[in-house]
C-alpha cells in the first residue's frame, strides 16, 4: 500500500483547499473551501473558465472537462536538458509504459530548502495525479489562470501574508499568487502553468512523468533506462512514497527562480551514504573555489559569490566591525549534502550560503549576530535567515548580482 503525501489522502488531505485570496468563502474544517462567487453559474469540468483569471499575463487556456481515469504516475525521467520528441516517442513504446506526460521541472529555494516546481499542462497533467485532485476543476483553472496550486503541508512555509510564494530566493523571483492546496504527483511540491516554466527560465520538457498500469514499475525502469542513457534520472516514485527518495537514480539539481539561478548552473548528482552527494565533478570543477577573503580566510565555495562576499566583509573590516564576525565559530560555505534528516537540498550544496557565528545564531532564535554586520550583507545581495518565518539567524545567502565596482 502506498503511504505517499499523494496517495494518503484520508481526512484533512482528501479535501482540497481551493482558494481566491480576499474572496474565499470558509468550510467547515476538513471540507474544500471554495470560492463560490468563482464557481457559481458555469458548472464544473466545463469547457469555460469557472473562476476568474488571476493573472491575465501568465494565464493559458483553460482545460475542458476531466476525461478518463486518473493513474497517478509511478515512475519519473528528469533531465538536465529538454527530452526530444523521439526518446519520448521510444519511452512511449516501451514495455510495460501505459501512458506519459511531458512536463517541466526544476526546484527554487525557500528558506534555504529546495522545492520541486513543474510546469505542467492542466489538461493533461491532471490525469497523472490522485483522483481527488484530477477531478476537480477548479485547481486546474486556477492553474491555467495564472496561479501556483502547491501541496497543502507547504502552505505555512511558502505563503506570504499577501497569499503569493515567491518561486526563488533571488530579490528578482517571480511572486506567483496560490490559487489551490492540493496533492500532486509524487517528487512535485508545486505546479504553474507552462507561460509561467518560460517566465521562470525553466528547460521547457524536460522531464516525464510515466504510468505503468498493470506492470511493476521496477520491471518497465531497465528498459526505460536504456533507452534515455546515463544522463537522465529515472525514478521508481513508489520507492520515492516509502523512503523520500530513489537513492539509486541519478538526481538532478537545477535552480529556477531569478538571475543568481542562472549563474550557479545545473548539475547532476547522486546519493551517498550519511547524507551526502556526489556532484558531477565537471560542475564542482568549473564552479567550486577555495579562495583567501577578508576576517574569514580560506574559504570554499561557489565562484560567483566570492566578488559580493569579499565586498561585505571588506566594508564590515574597513567600518572596524572585523571582532563581530568570529572566524573560529564559521561553519561553511560549499556543503555536497542533504539538509539535515531530509532528502532535501540547501543552497550550501550550490556553494552560494554560508553560515556564521554559529553557537550563538541558532535556527529558531532572533539571533545573537550584530545587525550592522547583516545589514551589510544585505547591501551586497545576500539574504538573511534570521528574516525568515523559522529563524536561521547563522545563514546568508547570495540573492542578487551586486557589482561590487
């Protein structure tokens, strides 16, 4: 029996929470809420919008009425690189595969934890998710019209006051308004429309989800494997339901979100014991630095933080702050592993955070690092965590280009 956040959809996860900031009418706790002024007069799973399009610049058409039977996917290929129409056309043909969707995938960091976001197709990436969620019109409307349907578990960590996530922690990630808190397919945290994947820099198909039917999905991976090479992760997403993660898949890292996404770069890694992962050496190789920086000293991590992190600590040094920051109790910059007890990665394994004054700057606290000093970072393009809704008041991360000239 699957015991997924997809498929446990007994009480508060069975019902769907769709919602219109400022006009959502309130259900009794365990039922969906849903905007009745939105869904009143057009019935659902009509061909015509059924609420009102959010985001007329991001919005796409919205899809018709739900067909067929929903069979939530069993098995994900995730690619660097956008799949051609013919290793698709393969996949489709292997033994043992049922049905594809071609969707888009990449993760953006909030509060420091990387979240899976694809951009899907509503009319046909429904199908590929538990019933309860494919068949409700109104999530994939709000999708269409421009919103983020994101899993309800997230909606503390990612929602602002204002009811949008932010997909990205650069100062120029897109704010993207939540329309539903709904289950999605397995690996997947949240869901925009394809006009929002081009927005957001994403590869545009580069990823598929697959439904094996009647067949085991440890049968149909050999040849699925074969078939898109060494490059491409191929995951068991039911191994992924039972232990958070397909160890034996080579994984993909690749950040979306704003300009500082784009130069750190994608890489692929796999999973090591304790924690830790392999990065591709190619991209350690062109990316990682070990470099000599002002009050610290020999630091390692990614190369395009070192011009913004030398300025900070040059200015705190010339402001005659240098005792403020304490070399001895710095804890890192460049770390090749999961956040700890999750399968979750941090900016620290892209080598654009680092963590100082640790003893006295615990998460959950206000901190005890001198706020000039965090105000000086933040001049120079990095985020503080002690900003954040569960404090990390140790962590800075790089969150804009800031020409230090």
């Amino acid at each position: 029996m699957k015991t997924s956040r997809t498929h446990a959809v007994a009480g508060g996860l069975l019902s769907l929470a769709v919602l219109v900031a400022g006009c959502s009418s309130a259900a009794p706790e365990g039922e969906p809420g849903v905007d009745k002024t939105a869904s009143e007069g057009s019935p659902s799973g009509s061909s015509t919008p059924t609420v009102p399009v959010a985001d007329p610049e991001h919005a796409v058409d919205p899809p018709p009425k739900f067909k067929g039977v929903a069979a939530p996917a069993d098995m994900l290929v995730y690619d660097q690189h956008p799949l051609s129409d013919d290793l698709v056309n393969r996949i489709k043909k292997a033994e043992g595969v049922e049905s594809v969707v071609r969707i888009s995938l990449a993760q953006a960091s909030i509060q420091n934890e990387l979240i899976m976001v694809a951009a899907i197709d509503p009319a046909t990436y429904r199908n590929f998710t538990p019933s309860n969620a494919a068949k409700l019109q109104e999530i994939w409307d709000r999708v269409a019209g421009g919103e983020v349907a994101i899993l309800p578990e997230l909606k503390s960590k990612l929602e602002d006051d204002e009811g949008y996530v932010r997909l990205g922690n650069d100062a120029d990630a897109p704010r993207v308004h939540v329309g539903a808190y709904s289950p999605q397919a397995e690996q997947i945290d949240a869901v925009v429309n394809e006009k929002w994947g081009e927005e957001l820099g994403m590869r545009l198909g580069n990823a598929l989800l697959i439904t094996t039917g009647i067949h085991s999905p440890a049968a149909v991976r050999k040849p699925v494997e074969k078939i898109v090479g060494k490059r491409a992760s191929v995951q068991n997403l039911d191994v992924v339901a039972r232990l958070g993660l397909d160890i034996d898949a080579v994984q993909t890292a690749f950040l979306t979100g704003g300009s500082v996404a784009a130069a750190v770069g994608t890489f692929s890694y796999r999973v090591l014991a304790g924690g830790r992962i392999a990065p591709d050496p190619a991209w350690v190789n062109e990316n990682i630095r070990s470099e000599v920086v002002p009050i610290l000293g020999s630091v390692t991590c990614h190369k395009v933080i070192f011009p913004q992190l030398r300025a900070a600590l040059s200015e705190i040094q010339g402001q005659g702050m240098a005792s403020k920051i304490h070399p001895d109790e710095y804890a890192g910059c460049y770390y090749p592993r999961f956040i700890a007890n999750t399968n979750k990665l941090s900016l620290h394994a892209f080598g654009i955070a680092l963590d100082l004054n640790v003893p006295g700057n615990q998460r959950g606290t206000v901190g005890e690092i001198d706020r000039k000093v965090v105000a000086i970072f933040e001049k120079w393009g990095f985020t503080w965590g002690g900003r954040w809704s569960w404090t990390d008041p140790m962590h800075f991360e790089m969150n804009a280009i800031v020409d230090p000239r």
